[in-house]
C-alpha cells in the first residue's frame, strides 16, 4: 500500500511563500515518478509540477515558471515544491501524486492518468 501525506499548506500573504512536502510511504522510492498538482474551486485539477525518478528532469506550467521549485529527496521518500511570490491566483488544494515507472529515469509524466497514487491534499490559501 502505497501512501502520500502532504504537509505545509496554510494561509499566507501575497507575495509570501510557503514550502509543501509530501511523504511517500515506499520501499523504492525512486521507481516514481512525482508530481504537485492543484484544483481551486470551480476549476479542473491541474499538473503545478512534474519531477522524474531521478530528480534531474523538472516540468512547471507556464504559470509557475520562475516562482515554484520541485524537487526531491530519495533518501528520505520525500518531494517538496517550495512556492514563492504567491498570489491569489495560486490559492487551491494541492496534491502530491506518484507514477510508478519501470522506464525512464528521465520522464516527467504530464497527465493525470499517468499517476497511480495520491494524497489527500492540503490547502493553500494566499489573501491579497
């Protein structure tokens, strides 16, 4: 049983950052593929950010580039994405997500059906 545990969300000011981890309960970690995605009221889930199992390879959606940071500690089955320059565009519930891959080391999946684990999420929540 594969568990994800997101921890870090909050309420924060515009402008302000905030640092989401999720906990990865796995024997090998560094088979998955990770993703941060989020869904704000009324709107679809989106992917935020993509890292590949060997932490080399990074995605971010246009909106993101330059403010958020993926990354990943294999050591200790944990994936971070520190979030800086919040606005309140940003606030939503955001999910940490696994894709099992047997494949490449490199590959940063895109699509949600490509995740086969997730979180409950936590709260992000930026006032302007």
């Amino acid at each position: 049983q594969v568990q994800l545990v997101e921890s870090g969300g909050g309420l924060v000011q515009a402008g302000g950052s905030l640092r989401l981890s999720c906990a990865v309960s796995v024997r090998t970690f560094s088979r998955y593929a990770m993703g941060w995605f989020r869904q704000a009221p009324e709107k679809e889930r989106e992917l935020v950010a993509a890292i590949s199992r060997n932490g080399l390879t990074t995605y971010y959606t246009d909106s993101v580039k330059g403010r958020f940071a993926i990354s990943r500690d294999n050591a200790k089955n944990t994936v971070y994405l520190q979030m800086n320059s919040l606005n309140a565009e940003d606030s939503a519930v955001f999910y940490c997500a696994a894709d099992y891959a047997t494949g490449d080391y490199y590959y940063t999946p895109r699509s949600e059906s490509e995740y086969d684990y997730w979180g409950q999420g936590t709260q992000v929540t930026v006032s302007s």
